[in-house]
C-alpha cells in the first residue's frame, strides 16, 4: 500500500489490514455484524478479477449476495492480489471473523 494511502484517515489509520477494511465497509453497507465473506472471480477480457457481487454469511445465521463497488473499481485489488496471488479461474477468497481475528483463506 502506498505511504499516503495508508496515513489517509479513510485507510484507518493507525493501519488496518485489507480484510478489516472491506469487513468494515460491507458491515456499514449491510447494518449486519458480518462473520464471512467469499470472494469469487469474474472472467473479463483483459483476465479474471475479483467479482463485484460477493457472498456474506451474518453472524445472525443469515446469509445474501451483496454488490459491492469497491471491487468493482478494483479498489482494493493490489493488495488482494498480495493476499491471492493472480486471481484465475473459479479463484475464491474468503475473508472470516473468527474468535482470534480475522483470517484469509
């Protein structure tokens, strides 16, 4: 992440890892405390991307596909690709809240 990206207040300074700030924009997005979010990819003509749409698992036992325009505006795709690697075909990223944190697979 760049320097004044991540000192900007909207990154969360003190620094906030990926995971805790996509958690945090679809838990705003939502209104619902968030326990999972899958990420698949979509084929576009330049390559395979994250998909704008992702998959959210609620701790209220509830569950939605919910569109979200930070991967559609490849917001947050540097530093999943980090996470990742190259996003391929049937690629899945899950960001999950668990007792010790949050954690990627």
């Amino acid at each position: 992440m760049p320097t004044c990206t991540a000192l900007d207040q909207a990154a969360g300074f003190p620094f906030r890892s990926v995971q805790e700030r996509i958690l945090a924009e679809l838990e705003e997005q939502t209104g619902k405390t968030i326990r999972t979010i899958t990420i698949t990819t979509e084929e576009y003509d330049n390559g395979y991307f994250p998909a704008s749409s992702v998959e959210v698992d609620y701790t209220d036992g509830d569950s939605d596909e919910v569109y979200f325009d930070a991967l559609e505006d490849g917001e947050y795709l540097d530093e999943l690709t980090e996470i990742q690697g190259q996003f391929g075909h049937h690629t899945t990223l899950t960001i999950r809240r668990t007792a010790t944190g949050i954690t990627t697979d």
